[in-house]
C-alpha cells in the first residue's frame, strides 16, 4: 500500500496524465439525453473559456489555486480509516473532522469540481486528481467488503432504518455519488461509473425491503440530491434499476404541493429541498412525466418571486418564512449560498427547456449578487451566509477546517462559472445569456465567438465573429430588464431592434470572418423594495446590488437596527447617490449627516456592510423600477397560493432548530443532524464541545 501512496503522489508531482489525452479534455459522455425537446441546449464546458477582463476569471483561478493545495491524503483519510487501510497524512478539520458524522461529502464536491475544472480550463492536473482520487477510493470501496457501499463513516443506515436519531448519511451519499458521476461524464474514466454502480447497486438492495410509507419516514433526513443522481444514472446507463431508485428516493411529501399549484414552503429548510425539485425536473427530463415539469415551474416562480431578496438569494436561518414577508427576515444567517447554486441549475433547467428570457434575468441577478460575492478572490476561500443584517460582515472560512456545505457547491460553482453563458437551439440559433469575457467554439457549425468585457466595470461588451466561410446564425443577445437605452451596433453602424427589455434582440444574418457586434447596456441605480415595508429598500446599479460600507457612525434605522438609515428627499437614488469619479462603481451618498459609500456587494471583502436601507423620506414616491420586474408575481400557471403553517422554529441565533437539521455555530462550523426526534440540543452542545476539541489549528 505504501508503494501505490508513493506513486499517486509522484504522480501528482510529475503531473503525468493518468488517462488520455493530458492536453484537451475529452467531450463528456453526456448524462442529459431527455425523452422530451427543449429549447436551447447547453454548450459543453469544454466549448467555452473565461478570458480577462471581469471578476470571473480571477474568481476561477482562486478556485483551481484552492483545490491543487488541498492534500490527497487528507482527502482521503476518513474513508481509509473506515476501509481499515493505511492513513498517511493528517485529516481535515472543520465538517470532515473524523468526528464529524457527515465527513466525507466534501469529497465528492471536490470530485465534481475537478472534474468540471478539467473541462472548463482544459488543465490536466485536475483531471489527474479527480482519476487518482477515483482509484484511491475504488481500493476503500474494495476494502469494506460491503456489496458496493463507499463512504467515510461506517454504515448509519441500520440506525436510520430503525428511526434512530443520524447525522445526513444519504446527503454524503448523493455526493460522493455526484462526483462519481461528474468524474466519468467528463474526465471519460470508466472506474468511476463502475464505483457509483456498485453504490446504486447496495442501496437498491438496501431498501428493497421498504413499504413507501417507510422510505418516506426516512427521507426526513436531509438526503440532497439523491434522486437526481439516481435519474442522472439512469441517463448514463439505461438501467431500469437507477430509474427505479430515482422514484423510489422522491420525496413525495415534499414535492406534493408545487404539484398542485400551492406555496408551502414556509417553515421549510430551503437547501434540504430545493434539490428535491432538481430530481423532479430531471424526472421530467426522461419520463416526459409534465407535471413534474409543472412542479419545477411553479416551484422556482414561488421561490423567486414570493421568497427572494433583492440579491435574488433566498432564506433566512435556512429556512423559507411566509411568503412576501422580507423586510423582518434580514439577519446575520441570510441567504445560506448553497442555495444559490442550487436554485440557479432550477434556474438552468428552465432555460434550457423554455429559452424564456425571465430566466436569464433571475440567473444574472443571482450570479453577480448570490454566486460572486460568496468567494474571497486572493485566497479562494468562501462564506456559508450571506449576510443582510446591516454592520454584518462575511465570514470567511479558512483552508484545512472549514468543509462547511457552502465550501462543496462553493468549489463546484467557481469551477462553472462558464457554464450558462451561451446556449443554442435545434438550428442556427446563438443565445447570449450572460455578459461575460469569454470565447465559445461551436464546432458543429465552425464558428467561433469572442466576447470581449470589462462588464460590470463598464457597459459595452464586443463579440467578434471568426468563421472560415460565411455562415448564417441568428445571434440572440439578452435584454435584461434594467438594460433602458440598450444600443447594438453591427461592424461599427447602428442595428435597430424593437425587442423590448426581458428579451432577446436577435441578430440573424449570414457572418464573415471579423464580423463584430457591439451590446451597450446602460446602468441606471434603482432601488428594489422588500415586498412587506416598501420602506426598507436595496440600492442597485444595473443588475449589480450595492452595499454601503459602514463603520460606527453608520446611522441606523430607529427600532430597527438591522437596517442603515438614509434620510432622503426622494426615493429616486440618483439624488442622493452620486458616483465617485475615477473610481467604477463607486457610489457615495451626498447631503447625510454621515455619508456613506457604496460597491457591489461581490465587491465587499472584510467591510462591514448593508445591503437594505431605511429611507426616510418627508413624502411618499416610488423607485425608478419595480421589485423584480422581470419576475411575475403571479406565474402563467396561475396566481401562487400560500398556505402558512407556523413551523415553530426559534429565530434566535446562533442556535437554530427544525425539520432534521440540528445547528451549533462553533465559528459558523454547524452541525448537521439526522431526523432531529430526539435530544436536538443537547447533540448541540455535545458536538460543539467536540469540535473546539478535535478541529486543528493552523
């Protein structure tokens, strides 16, 4: 065992390319093959590159800089602990402490983030990683002599079977499955798939023996995603078996309400469910099963419409409260990031199938205000919460002893950032979703497109066309809804469009070689309202949500000190907020007792901040642009009915309790518990006190 350890890491040190071609990713063996059209197809990340220019390519560098410097003996080191095998190394702290009962999740993140790493930069090291971690845990499967289970703690399953209190043991599952999934869509190794078959393999012989009524007593345990692997599966393999599993890991209860048309979800935990409607649509995907699509729709215009921030995050004490009602909600403990990445692939699935520009507008607004502002740019570290309580500021974690949840789709989202850019239909159609320095290769239709930006630093972003012959393509470029004044130009003359805003101005013509299309989008401030105290509002400069910098002398709003306060003479901002030359997207408040500065929140990095202000006005008026207008307050299906149930969830902080989640903040390392039916606080406090005693110091 010594000799295999060593070579893994001459491996890593040579970077000698463990499995084809080290120098271009291979074309992902595709999971998304569907029983149904859709409107737009995704480009395959291979297809697409960052380029210089915005925040995103710093953002991908720090997240691939990040996931080379963890050690993969550290990695590995819980699972051969379990397996029985040699542990060389020192394990990670934080949530893959060895006492931890959820260690182990992290990894499959990390699997899944060198996997989409390799494709979207090309670079083989990670690759390299992602095939060497497979086979070191290939050896760990191998070892436990179990039918196919893998995992880093033993076996909790008799215990949650048996309506014992558990930590999340599918939730760690459905990632290492996950990554198990990415690893071999694109990195082309075929262990991989073999390591997830032999796991779906012991679970479907695991809970065979189950009623329905049984499956649904233990899917109160925060499972993830599990279903939409289990569909993803299936898409690979054909096998009836995963299809099978995906059904039969539905959380039913759960997903009956979107079904029929109804908001339930307050008191909800929004990161234990919103992936349940991603196996949901991916039902929808293969089965052609339409009211799970329903369900998908319904769900994500109830969550973006009815439950959302400004930021277009959700969620506070990660947990969804009544609809429309914000303005009560703003805390240190907003918008848990997990659940941006997972609300924006909801998001994706609605694009692709729809080509509904209202997406893109949502998918923009949460990617500069939910996705950017969660990553530290010089270090790659990440933030669990968002925090919207004014005079907060975000809590990064450190290297070796954070693995909070938010650190796993964290190191996933920063590997994607490329992934919604473009899309195309069935013919010729090119959609430009996003205004992003990138350059796209559609080799099917030998084209080659080059977006070049500094946006948000500035308004104009400049395509050029490289084709070897004249091609014709329809060219669909997306109008946001703050986009007024919108300007396109082509080769340099005016083209006039009667698109309006929350559309695509579409370009369709036959291209040549050096062909250019120039998109001015002007940036205007706005402000957006919380929907229950028009009062209480967020300040935004295009799609981009300002943060005031703060310090003492910050006023505060009387009763209200989770807020800052602006006294006003109107609410149009631009009054009263004026920008700082010389210096892009800097804003400063002019005529206050103690004026403030303001940056996109992506921007703020140890600042104390505040995203929403009390604007005290001496008469009523109304801001320049309507809470969400892109968003429908009532979806196409029909008004959004609610239905409040209290869910008797303390909002004291920093211990919260509900619906199988048992929390303790030690440093913002929270616990993770099983169904939570009995001794919830006293688990707490047991597991703070083995944390401050087990997590190393660096």
């Amino acid at each position: 065992m010594k000799r295999t350890l060593t070579s893994v890491s001459l491996l890593l040190a040579l970077g000698v390319a463990t499995q084809g071609d080290a120098k271009q990713p291979a074309r992902p063996l595709t999971t998304s093959q569907t029983a149904v059209p859709t409107a737009l197809q995704p480009f395959g990340m291979d297809q697409v590159r960052l380029l210089n220019g915005g925040p995103e390519k710093i953002r991908e560098q720090a997240d691939g800089r990040y996931l080379l410097s963890l050690p993969i003996d550290s990695l590995l080191w819980t699972f051969r602990k379990n397996a029985g095998l040699p542990t060389p190394g020192k394990p990670l702290g934080g949530w893959e402490d060895p006492g931890q009962g959820w260690r182990g999740f992290f990894i499959g993140h990390y699997l899944s983030a060198c996997a989409l790493m390799y494709q979207g930069t090309g670079d083989a090291a990670f690759k390299e990683r992602a095939v060497v971690m497979v086979n070191e845990l290939a050896k760990c499967q191998q070892a436990l002599h179990d039918g196919g289970y893998l995992s880093a703690p033993a076996s909790e399953f008799d215990d949650l079977e048996e309506g014992k209190s558990v930590p999340v043991p599918y939730y760690t599952i459905h990632k290492i499955m996950a990554g198990m999934v990415d690893v071999y869509q694109y990195c082309g190794d075929r262990q991989a798939l073999d390591v997830v078959e032999a796991m779906a393999g012991y679970f479907k012989r695991r809970t065979d023996k189950f009623s329905p009524a049984q499956m649904a007593q233990m899917l109160k345990t925060e499972q993830g995603g599990i279903a939409n692997t289990f569909y993803d599966l299936y898409g690979l393999t054909r096998n009836p078996d995963d299809l099978a599993l995906g059904h039969r890991f539905e959380d039913k209860a759960f997903l009956q309400p979107p079904l029929a048309d109804r908001d339930e979800l307050a008191g909800q935990h929004a990161n234990t469910n919103i992936p349940k409607v991603l196996g949901a649509a991916r039902r929808y995907e293969l089965t052609d099963d339409q009211p799970y699509r329903d369900a998908t729709a319904f769900f994500w215009a109830a969550v973006t419409s009815h439950h959302s921030y400004a930021t277009g995050g959700s969620n506070s004490a990660e947990h969804w409260g009544p609809p429309d009602k914000l303005a009560q909600t703003l805390a240190s403990t907003t918008q848990e990031t997990c659940t941006n990445y997972n609300i924006l692939k909801v998001t994706r699935d609605l694009i692709r199938w729809t080509a509904d520009p209202k997406y893109a507008d949502f998918y923009e607004r949460n990617y500069f205000n939910g996705i950017l502002p969660a990553q530290r740019p010089d270090t790659g570290m990440m933030i669990y919460y968002l925090p919207l309580e004014a005079g907060d500021v975000k809590h990064w974690g450190g290297p070796l002893d954070a693995f909070w949840c938010c650190y796993g789709t964290g190191v996933e989202s920063f590997a994607k950032l490329q992934d919604s850019i473009y899309f195309h239909d069935r013919g010729s159609g090119l959609y430009v979703n996003l205004y992003v320095p990138s350059e796209l290769t559609w080799a099917q239709k030998g084209i080659k497109l080059t977006q070049r930006t500094r946006f948000p630093e500035a308004d104009t972003s400049t395509f050029t066309v490289h084709v070897s012959k004249p091609t014709p393509m329809a060219l669909h470029l997306h109008l946001p809804y703050w986009a007024q004044g919108n300007k396109i130009t082509v080769n340099g003359k005016p083209f006039a469009t009667t698109a309006k805003l929350t559309s695509y101005a579409v370009v369709n013509r036959t291209w040549h070689q050096g062909d250019t299309v120039g998109v001015t989008l002007p940036m205007v401030l706005h402000t957006e309202p919380t929907p229950d105290d028009p009062a209480v509002q967020a300040l935004m400069y295009g799609p981009l949500v300002l943060a005031g910098v703060m310090d003492a002398q910050t006023p505060r709003a009387p009763g209200r000190q989770t807020t800052g306060e602006l006294r006003v003479s109107s609410l149009a901002p631009t009054n009263w907020l004026k920008p700082v030359p010389g210096q892009p997207l800097t804003f400063r408040t002019v005529g206050q007792p103690h004026d403030t500065t303001f940056i996109p929140l992506y921007q703020i990095i140890d600042q104390p901040y505040g995203v929403y202000w009390s604007l005290i006005t001496p008469a009523a008026g109304v801001s320049s642009l309507p809470r969400h207008s892109s968003l429908p307050r009532h979806f196409s299906r029909g008004a959004v009915s609610s239905a409040w149930h209290s869910p008797n969830v303390s909002t004291a902080l920093p211990r919260l309790t509900n619906d199988g989640r048992v929390c303790s903040v030690v440093g913002y390392g929270w616990e993770r518990a099983g169904s939570g039916r009995t001794t919830r606080a006293q688990r707490c406090g047991r597991q703070a006190e083995a944390q401050e005693q087990t997590t190393p110091t660096q």
